[in-house]
C-alpha cells in the first residue's frame, strides 16, 4: 500500500515541464518575444492543467456531468444545461489563455496575433487532464475560423469579439451542428430547412449530434434554403445564437443529452429547430466547403487530444511501475516493463514530432500562403495522421491500465478515464472509413499519391545515411508501388485498400519525421528514432539486443 501511495504522490505537477519534444517545437516555431511568451504561458497553464483542472476533470466524469434543464418553474421552455461550477472555472481560465482568440486577435504584451501553433500547445496540455473539454474549445476554434474567415462584416461584430473573448467581453463558446438522423456522415443528405425572414433566415429541423448544445452562445449550422438544390452543394452555412434578445431560447430546444462513454464533460445532444433566427455566412453555395474546412480544423484538434492522451498514459505508466514492486523488483527492473515503456515513448515522440510538423503546413493553408500542391498534402496529411494519433490513443490507455493490472481498472485512478475519452477519437470528426474515402477522394481527384512520394523522397534524400534510412527507403520503394496500383483500382478495391495503404503512409510520414529529429538534435531523438523504426517496421530479430532496454534510462 505504501509505494501505491508514493506512486500517487509522485504524479507530474506541470504537464510542460519536461516535454524536450514540446520545448523543441516550440524553439524552431516561435521566435523572440513570442517564443518567450509562449514558454511562461505554458508553464503556468501545464501547472493549472495537472492539478485544478485535473481535479475538476475527475469531479465532472464521476458525478457533475452535465444536465439538462428542460423548463423552468413556472413550465417554460429553457433548454439550459447545467454544469458544475468547477466546470465553468475551467471554461473560464482556459478561454482567458487566448486558445481561441489569440489565433485571431493581438496578444497584448506582444501586439501581434498568435498562432495555431501556440494554441495547439495549449490544447495538447489541456488535453492530458481533459480532453472532453477540448471538444468545446474545438468547436470554438472551427466557429472562430468560419465567421472571421468568410462572415460578412455585420455578422463578425455579431459574434466574433465574444467567440475570441480572453475576458474582456461575454465569452460566446461556438459549436458546429451537421449530423442529422437520416445523414450521419452522408451530411448530402441533411433536411434542415432555411426560411427567408427579411433580410434573414428561421431554420426548421433537428440535428442529431449537436456537441456543446447548451453552453455554445452561437451555433455554425447547415441548413437548406427552400428551392435550393440537393445534396451537399445545397447547403448553407448559418450563425445561429442560441439565445435571443430577450434572453429566452432562439426558437430552438434540446430534445435530450446524449448519455456518451466517455467525454461527459461536454454536453452533446439532440437539437430542434422551430424558427431559429440564423444568419447567412458567406457565400449561401459554399456552406458545406466552409464547414469542411472547419472539419479539417477540428480533425487536427482531435489529433492533438489523442497525443495528449497518449503522453498522459505514458507518465502515469511510467510513475506507477517506477514505484510498483512485484517479486522483489521494481517493475522498471524488467526487461519486459522497460521495452513496453521504451516503445511507448518512442512512439509519443514521434507522433507528437509530426502533429506539429504538419500544423506548421496547415499556418501556411490558414494564412493564404499555400500553394496547390500543399493545400492537398495539408488535406492528405491531416487524414493520416488523425487516423493514426486516435487509433494510438486506445492503445496507448490500454498499455497504462495494462501497467496498473488490477488498479488500472479502477476508477480511482485516470486509467479507465483515458481509456473511456480516448475510444471517441477513432469517431469523432470521420471514422476509419471516412477517413479512407477522403484518402480516395485526394488520389483520384488530385493525384495525392503521387504527391505524397515525392515529398517523402525530397525529405529522405537529405537526410544523412544510415540503416535506417536505408529500411524506410525500401519501404517507401514498396509503398510508391502499391500506391500507383491503388491508384488504377474501381471504387469497391478503393475502399477495400484505403485504410491499410493509410496506416502504412502515416507510418512512413512518422519515420521520415523520426530521422529528421535524429538529424537534427541526436542524443535521446537518434534513439527514439531507432526505437521506432525498429518497432514499426519490425527490424529486430528474435535474440537481438533489445535497444529500448539498453536506452531505457536516457529515454524515460
């Protein structure tokens, strides 16, 4: 009982502390004043994230999640949600840090604009305590992006300063409503309708999988204009408030909560629509490209949870077998124990390493800087690599209760908690098989494939030799060929080959990620490097000296 005790009180105290992976991102991607900034900031957030906020995170899974209000005393319709008041402190000082409005608005000391980047820092460190709050702080960031990207300038001083509030104004948090019963992921199929109300519009309908409902202060809705064509090139995109001037609700009511696995934090539900003042943003044809491109916002951000998750899994693994004895030894002491723990390390550093090497692709995307070419590898790589990150995720909180044994399923420990949270991210923002078709949509629309090739090849030819260059060179010598067969296939071989052919390119993306870190800084990145080229690609063999063994105190 003693060392479980000292396992507990071992636990990280900052969640940025630590991260060299993180830190180095951070010092190639940020100069001067703002790297600076960003280092502090940081600092105080991964602090407030691995205790208050952790705190509250447990306290909301466990007993104050979210309810709803249907009427008030006197029998009116509200539709409000309850949260907890721990809940709403952690709204409050994570929405002040600027992870949504400094991405659009100048960060005062500095008197400049901060990046994606930076918020996506934050978001990972959130995303160690609770990821089911960086679901609204997704949906927030996608609402931001559409309204400042493609609103109209009387629609953007409707709701823009209170969707990028750090404080100074109401803060309006955003949501992002596509699913409906008969659509799913089909979003063609969407029924909701669009009524012209003078200069305006009321909207008609239900959406099925409205995350947020409740808290969000303005709803990004797709919805069809009456006589307006069918399928997905019919759709609008509308900013729907979710209250009206005389504070009652917009013409619309939660029909429910959805009672969800994990993520309870957020409330997600069912939302009808029964005259809903909504407003036109952009241009009334291209609601549902707008809407993707805040999809591929929110993919990225699911990516960032799930490597929150994993390192998360990875530090509480790592605590309680540096403190667990089990015959005589510490856990640590097994060669098995540290293999497990090597091979997860390598892996984070990895996938952490090219979540943000695609981000800094995805800044050139948001800032109009892209060429063609990047905008589809921005598309392609977002799809891998959210695929991958999430998959890992389940992974990685199965390794750390699989660490705990017994006490790993307990809900006194995070363990099941990371597990229950992780499981959402394979679904949320395009399953496996969504994923897969947008894979055939790039390659058969835009050549993605072959764009894919050339820019892992122009990435490895500069890249010093060595054996483990020489195996991803094999590798992607094979890839390339499969990929142009791939290529050539009818849609029903597409769709069988997609999600195998994805899952070994985010494996190369990562290798190549992997050797340039190598590259670049050695020492500890060379082994993790080595680490995960071995595992991926299986190049030990069976009575070879296991490195994560021989690596073990330099990498953990």
């Amino acid at each position: 009982m003693k060392v479980l005790q000292e396992a507990e009180s071992i636990k990280t105290d900052n969640f940025f502390e630590g991260d060299d992976t993180l830190r180095l991102i951070l010092e190639e991607h940020l100069q001067g004043p703002f790297l600076d900034y960003a280092k502090r900031e940081l600092s105080v957030y991964g602090e407030l994230c691995a205790n208050e906020i952790d705190e509250r995170a447990k306290h909301t899974d466990r007993e104050g999640e979210p309810r709803l209000i249907r009427y008030d005393k006197f029998g009116e319709e509200i539709s409000d949600v309850w949260v907890n008041e721990g809940y709403r402190k952690t709204i409050q000082e994570t929405y002040d840090t600027g992870i949504v409005g400094y991405v659009h608005k100048e960060i005062p000391e500095l008197g400049h604009k901060g990046n994606y980047t930076y918020s996506f820092a934050q978001g990972y460190l959130l995303s160690h305590a609770e990821p089911g709050f960086y679901c609204p702080v997704t949906l927030t960031m996608a609402t931001a992006y559409l309204i400042d990207h493609y609103a109209d300038e009387h629609v953007k001083n409707l709701f823009l300063p209170n969707v990028c509030s750090t404080g100074e104004v109401p803060l309006y948090e955003g949501a992002t409503f596509l699913t409906e019963r008969q659509g799913g992921s089909d979003v063609g199929a969407n029924v909701v309708k669009a009524v012209k109300d003078g200069e305006n519009y009321r909207l008609y309908g239900e959406k099925y999988f409205a995350s947020n409902a409740g808290m969000a202060g303005v709803a990004m809705v797709l919805a069809r204009i009456e006589g307006a064509q069918g399928g997905s090139r019919g759709l609008t995109l509308f900013a729907v408030p979710w209250k009206a001037d005389d504070g009652k609700p917009n013409g619309l009511r939660i029909r429910r909560l959805k009672d969800k696995l994990g993520v309870r934090a957020v409330p997600s539900g069912e939302v009808e629509f029964d005259g809903a003042l909504a407003y036109v943003v952009g241009d009334p044809a291209k609601g549902f490209y707008y809407m993707m491109e805040a999809l591929n916002l929110s993919r990225i951000c699911n990516a960032v949870a799930s490597i929150g998750i994993m390192r998360r899994a990875l530090l509480e693994s790592t605590a309680y077998a540096t403190h667990r004895n089990a015959f005589g030894k510490r856990l640590t002491d097994y060669p098995m124990v540290q293999d497990t723990l090597g091979k997860m390390a390598a892996r984070l550093h990895v996938e952490v390493a090219t979540v943000f090497d695609f981000i800094q692709l995805y800044e050139r995307v948001t800032d109009g800087a892209a060429s063609d070419r990047e905008k589809v590898l921005n598309r392609l790589f977002i799809a891998l690599i959210k695929k991958e990150t999430a998959e890992q995720a389940i992974h990685f909180a199965h390794e750390a209760i699989e660490m705990h044994g017994g006490n790993g399923y307990i809900e006194d420990f995070v363990t099941p908690r990371l597990l229950r949270d992780a499981q959402v991210l394979t679904v949320w923002e395009g399953t496996a098989n969504i994923l897969g078709l947008e894979l055939i949509r790039l390659v058969n629309k835009f050549e993605a494939h072959k764009l894919f090739i050339d820019e892992m090849r122009n990435r490895l030819v500069v890249i010093r030799d060595s054996e483990m260059k020489k195996a991803i060179s094999v590798e992607l010598n094979s890839l390339s060929t499969d990929l142009i067969a791939f290529a050539g296939l009818d849609n029903a071989l597409q769709t069988f080959e997609a999600k195998g052919l994805m899952k070994r390119m985010a494996h190369l993306y990562e290798s190549v990620v992997a050797l340039e870190w190598a590259m670049k800084h050695g020492g500890k990145f060379e082994k993790l490097a080595e680490i995960y080229i071995g595992d991926t690609w299986s190049l030990r063999k069976v009575g070879e000296r296991m490195n994560t063994v021989e690596y073990f105190d330099e990498i953990i």
